[in-house]
C-alpha cells in the first residue's frame, strides 16, 4: 500500500497567494507500485498537482492557491495517495491551511464586526423592552442567547485587537448567526404579546 513518507501537515497563506509543497511517497514494503495523488480541499482552494503519476519511491509537487473566493479562515484538507489500479489501497494524511487577509480584507473584517454592532445594540433593547412579558422557558432561552452574543462580541473585539483576523472572520460569523436566532425567537415570541418596538 502507499506510504506518505514525508508531508507538511501546516499552511498559511494570503488570499490571492499561491503555495508549493512535496510529497515523499513510498510502499510500505519497499515495493514498486504506481501511486496517484489527491488533494481533498473546497473548490476555492485551487491545486495543481505533477506528476499525475509515479513509481514509488517518488515525490509530487503540489501548489494550492487561495482564489479570491477563498474565506479568511483555517481549512482542513487531507493528502491521499492511492494505488493507481487499486484505488482501495491508500493512506490519508491531514493538513490545515489557514488563509491569511490582505490588509484591504483586515479592513472589510473590522468594518463588518462594526456594521454588527447596531443591531446587536438593538437586539439587546428589545430583549429588555419584552423579557418581563415572556414565558421563564423564553426568558432563559434569550437571556442564554443574549449572552453568548455578548461573549462573541468581546471575543471579536479582543481577536481583532490581537490582529488574530481568522478567528476574528469565524466568530463574526458564529455572531450573525447568534443574532439571527435572537431575531427568530422575538418573531416567535411577539406574535402572542404586543410591545411597541418603537426606540
């Protein structure tokens, strides 16, 4: 069976930028197989790999590419290395690759945490306007909401104050969600009580 020998497991690199990576690859007992490999990624990820084929021992160069259709974020992918006849024959090996913002996305990361901000503000206004009309069941499911929606705010102030913009970019995201199950639940919740949602 393919053995991949040697391999980085880490990459980072900048939205738009290109990446180039080796791969050792033997079988397990010293014998002369031909081997396919495969990089498993998301389409945004572009990889190119030569040779399309070898004899083992051989090496592969493999370049992969963040589009600018790539997310700022850590994605997991995997190598594969198979036997070219017997595609059931093959060892997977695990890999991040971290997407690194320009300093124009630094700013689109900042500016999106902000345009947040107001309607996590009046997400927080309506809750206190309602919370005394709600069932405890209700109350408690918000009240929970609220806070994790607090804590990711105070995550994301303190990621992009560390200039960590890939975890700032997957929070931001976690926070949209937050406030979009707040929003539903008050839809839920004010179609049986009336409450002037005038600020």
């Amino acid at each position: 069976a393919p053995n991949i020998a040697e391999y980085q497991s880490n990459f980072s690199v900048l939205i738009g930028e290109s990446v180039l990576t080796t791969l050792t690859i033997n079988e397990t007992n010293n014998k002369t197989i031909s081997v396919a490999l495969a990089v498993n990624l998301p389409a945004e990820i572009e990889r190119n790999i030569t040779p399309a084929t070898c004899f083992t021992p051989c090496t592969f160069t493999v370049s992969m590419t963040a589009t600018n259709t790539s997310e700022i974020k850590v994605y997991d992918g995997t190598f594969r290395a198979s036997h070219s006849a017997f595609s059931a024959a093959y060892q997977e090996r695990a890999f991040t690759f971290t997407v690194l913002p320009t300093e124009e996305k630094k700013a689109e990361i900042r500016q999106k945490y902000q345009d947040l901000l107001p309607t996590l503000s009046s997400v927080q206004q309506q809750f206190n306007s309602i919370k005394g009309s709600l069932t405890e069941g209700n109350r408690t499911l918000l009240q929970t909401l609220m806070d994790r929606a607090g804590n990711l705010s105070a995550d994301i102030q303190a990621a992009l104050d560390a200039q960590d913009f890939v975890r700032a970019n997957t929070l931001i995201g976690e926070l949209n969600s937050t406030i979009s199950q707040i929003q539903a639940k008050f839809s839920e919740v004010t179609g049986s009580i009336s409450v002037d949602f005038t600020f």
